[in-house]
C-alpha cells in the first residue's frame, strides 16, 4: 500500500515538472505572483488567528514585518534549494 502512495505522488511530482516546464515565460511569472498572492493571503489568515484583536491595518504592518524578518534573518536565499527524494 505505502508504495502504491510513493508511486503515484512520484508519477503526480513528474507531471507537475512536466507541465511546468512547457509554461511560457509570462506564464511562469504569472503563477509565481499567483502562489505568493496565495501565501500571502494565508500569513494574513494565521496573523488574524493568532492576534484576534487585531484590525487590518495591524494584521498588515504584522505581515510587512514578518516578510521584513525573512530577509533580515537570513531565511529568504535567493539560491534556488535543491528538492530531496526520500
């Protein structure tokens, strides 16, 4: 059963890697600000639960701050990381 799930999430990976690597430049662009709209969206939703209280305006200077945090730390690289295969 477990190889059965390892192999059809390998078989899902390639298609994935297949399909992107036929997008266009803009394409890619595209769903480059898509994803980063999309994760965006999701810190906002973890600063609301995390900081009921908070309005807008302070779950946004939270977000600026925490994106600020990234590139300070030293956690943001703009190497590329290498994906692993378990």
């Amino acid at each position: 059963m477990e190889e059965n799930i390892k192999a059809l999430a390998d078989a899902i990976y390639a298609d994935k890697v297949r399909r992107a690597r036929r997008l266009s430049l803009g394409e890619r662009i595209d769903t480059a600000i898509e994803l980063f709209e999309g994760a965006l969206g999701m810190m906002r939703d973890g600063n609301r639960a995390q900081f009921p209280d908070k309005d807008e305006t302070e779950v946004e200077a939270l977000l600026r701050w925490r994106l600020r945090q990234v590139g300070e730390q030293g956690i943001y690289s703009k190497q590329p990381r290498r994906r692993t295969r378990s």
